[in-house]
C-alpha cells in the first residue's frame, strides 16, 4: 500500500535478487540469508524462468496501476538485458535497462550502447530502452575529455535514453555545463515524436544515426568510435531525402549551418560525434516510411522462437573483473528481433537480388501494431529475405486494421521478388502487419525471414 502513500514519482526496481542464492553460498551457511532458487541467468536465456521474472516485475505494475491513481510515475525495470526483457519489458515500464551496469570508461560505453542501438521498435513514447545512466564529467568523460563526454551526451540523446546525470552538480565547470545545458540536444532526447535513431550506417569504426523529428527534420549523428581519425560521407539518401535537392545541416554544438547536395564528406576526431538537425526536400511526398516512425511500430510477436544473446555488441572488459576469467561472451537478449531498415540478424534487406534501403525486417509467424495518424493508405512490396533458405516453406503477408483483414499476399517462397500490398486504412487506429510462415529454415529452425520493404503510410 505504500503505493498509495508515498508520493513518489520514480521507483526502480533492480532485479539482483532474481539472480538468486545457491545453497552453498557464504551468507546462507551463514543463515543471514535464505537460499533463493535463481529465475535470471546472466549467461543463460535458456536457463532463465522468463514467465517468473516477467510475472514478479508485471505485479510491480499492476500494484502501481492500482494505487498510484491518477499520478504521474515512471516505472523503471533493471534486468540488464536479460530474462529476454527485450521483447516484453515495453509492455510492463516505461523505462528498461538493456545492459550490465555503466562505467566511466570509453569501451564500457560502446557496450552500453551498442545494447540498445538495434531496438528501435522496442521502444515507444511510455516505454524507452535504457542503456543506464551518463558518465558525463567522469573518468573518460571528465573535464579534460570533453570531445568523449559531448559524443556520450549526444549519443543516448539520439537513442531517446533517460537523461539521468551520474555526476556531482556541485562541481560543474562552464564546460561540462554547456554540454547538460545544450537545448538543441535535448530537445532531440525529448521530441515529442518519440522516434529513437535507426542506424542508417553500421561499422565498427564509424556508424551514422537518423531519427525523425515531430516537424519533419532529422537529427542526425556521425560517431567515431576509434581512437584515430575517421572519414565519413552523410548521404542525403541516409537521410530519406532528394539528392537533387539542397539539404541543411545546423551543427548542434557549433550552431553554424551548411548545405549540401547529394552527399557531404566529414572528418571525425578520435572519439568524436558530429551530430546536426537536418532539413531538406522529403524523397517520399505525401507518407512516411515506417522505419520513420520508429515509436509508432510496436513488434507485438517478433517471430523469434528461442531467444538468443547478441554476438555484435562490443565486449569491453568489465571493470568488476578485469581480465580475471575468460573474458565476456556474448549475453545480452534480442537477436534475430524486428529490425528498422534491416533483415534480421543485421542482415542487408534484399529480395531476389534487389536491395532496399527501407522498410521493416522481421522474422515469419510476427506481427507489428502500427498506431495510424490520420493517414490513409498502407503500401509495401513484400517477400521472403534473401538472408533466408530455399524450400524452407512459405510466408503470407497480411495487412489488418483494427481486426479486420484488409488485404493478402499470395504465399511467398524463397528467391521470388517482393510483390507490392496495399490497403486503404483511412480511419484506422492500429494497422496490423503479419507474416504467416508456414516452415523454418533447414539449418537453424528459424522462421523465415519476412520483408516489409518500402513500408509507408500515404495520406
């Protein structure tokens, strides 16, 4: 009932005790504790009891809705990416950590981050990903690293992360101010679009980030991960935008402009994050492509049948251990999930040998929940991913809206082209998108990946 009585307006609930207590352990010989049968396995998806780990947290919620009433609060879930949190803690808080705790060191923030950059669709206005907290002011993020605190600043800004300052205020320079002070980079973090970047680039070395903005514009992010100098070209056709047409670049830590057309070359400082607000002529008049609008599509059913960790997240040296052990493995859930601009599994989106540079990626048997503002026509081209098998069965793709269907492909096979679905949804609230998969693929079991190529809303 302390719900009720306390007024609060965050409550974090950390999931450590989930991890359990063997028999065997110092403090229960010692009878300080009891013994705890384990539900989160750190290493282990498989050996994890996601129903109870789900159920424990979504009692917390329940509780909250009940006797919070009409108050405002955020519900922050801490499961670090395990307990396969990815696909379920959206429908449970309305903050969730993806990863192990943060530390103030430049390799333990690519970690961090690099748990939450393929999740775009997993989070939405009310529920945002949650790389954990900024480092900005400390260790490689202090005062004297001032390009690294700004690239972490604008970073989780790009990817919507709670801006929650891990620093002593009291011991502000002008610098480290103007970095928290920086309105134009927070009013990226909260636009009221609620779109977290998609990467429109992917490396190890440099990646690009784009999000959509409530009026239109792009943010955009150009991040040097190395320790050396990088070149980089930003492309109007990352940005969804006419190469023929002027493109306007407001640098958000200069304030100076700039132009360009088709393409602009850039040199990145080690550890530098050169991030814009980007205006120009729309590639698409009149609709907006879904990987747009990332906080509107929702992976209700992503397809994945067995959770796996994510083998392309940087393993940095955890500094609770150093270099004491083998050395980390991949742990952290989500791989295989619905992808913004991506097949599964990070996979080029392509068709029968032609490539698409949008849409939606998503594994067979799933379905997306797409809230639908005022537009009225739904298009697509849609096909099995060449990142699939042959004579793993067949996919059909159905259009719904608001439970009724709307319109069917034929059944899909490997190697033939993506075909072209459209439905009229004018009036419709939520527009359903589901793959019906009929086999897996031979070598892995897995459904079959299923394209949603060009994907867009036409008013």
């Amino acid at each position: 009932m302390f719900f009720a009585e306390w007024n609060f307006d965050f409550i974090k609930v950390d999931g450590c005790g989930a991890r359990g207590l063997p028999a065997d352990a110092p403090r229960v010989k010692s009878g300080l504790y009891r013994a705890l049968t384990p539900l989160v396995d750190m290493q282990s998806l498989g050996g994890s009891d996601v129903a109870g780990i789900r159920g424990l947290y979504e009692q917390v919620h329940t509780a909250l809705h009940t006797h919070a009433g009409d108050r405002p609060y955020v519900y922050s879930l801490c499961l670090w990416g395990a307990g396969d949190v990815r696909a379920w803690g959206k429908d449970v808080g309305n903050t969730s950590r993806t990863s192990d705790d943060i530390q103030p060191v430049w390799p333990r923030m690519l970690t961090n981050l690099d748990t939450v950059t393929h999740r775009a669709l997993y989070a939405h206005p009310g529920s945002w990903n949650d790389p954990d907290m900024l480092f900005v002011g400390t260790g490689d993020f202090d005062a004297a690293h001032l390009t690294e605190a700004r690239s972490h600043f604008s970073l989780w800004a790009m990817v919507n992360s709670p801006l929650i300052i891990g620093y002593d205020l009291r011991k502000l320079t002008p610098e480290l101010l103007a970095i928290f002070g920086n309105a134009d980079i927070v009013a990226l973090n909260q636009d009221p679009a609620g779109n977290q970047a998609v990467l429109a680039y992917d490396s190890g070395e440099v990646q690009t980030f784009v999000k959509t903005l409530a009026d239109g514009s792009k943010g955009v992010a150009l991040f040097n991960r190395t320790a050396s100098p990088a070149k980089a070209v930003l492309t109007a056709e990352q940005l969804k935008m006419l190469p023929t047409a002027d493109v306007r670049l407001k640098d958000l830590w200069t304030k100076k402009d700039q132009s360009f057309r088709k393409e602009v070359a850039v040199t990145l400082a080690p550890h530098e994050t050169l991030i814009f607000r980007a205006t120009g002529t729309r590639r698409l008049p009149g609709g907006l492509y879904l990987s747009e609008q990332t906080g509107r599509v929702n992976p209700a059913a992503d397809g994945v049948v067995v959770p796996q960790p994510d083998p392309t997240i940087y393993q940095s040296i955890t500094p609770w251990t150093g270099t004491r052990g083998p050395g980390e493995h991949p742990q952290y859930g989500g791989w295989g999930g619905a992808e913004a601009d991506r097949a599964p599994y990070g996979k080029l989106m392509r068709v029968a040998g032609a490539d698409f540079d949008t849409g939606i990626g998503v594994l067979a048997n799933s379905r997306l929940e797409v809230r639908n503002q005022g537009y009225a026509r739904f298009a697509a081209k849609v096909g099995i991913n060449d990142s699939g098998q042959p004579r793993s069965g067949t996919t059909v793709f159905e259009v719904w809206g608001d439970g009724r269907l709307l319109a069917k492909s034929r059944p899909m096979e490997f190697g033939e082209a993506a075909v072209p679905l459209e439905a009229k949804v004018a009036g419709v609230r939520i527009v359903e998108l589901v793959a019906r998969g009929s086999g897996a693929t031979v070598n892995t079991g897995t459904p079959q990946p299923a394209t949603w190529a060009d994907a867009a809303l036409y008013k």
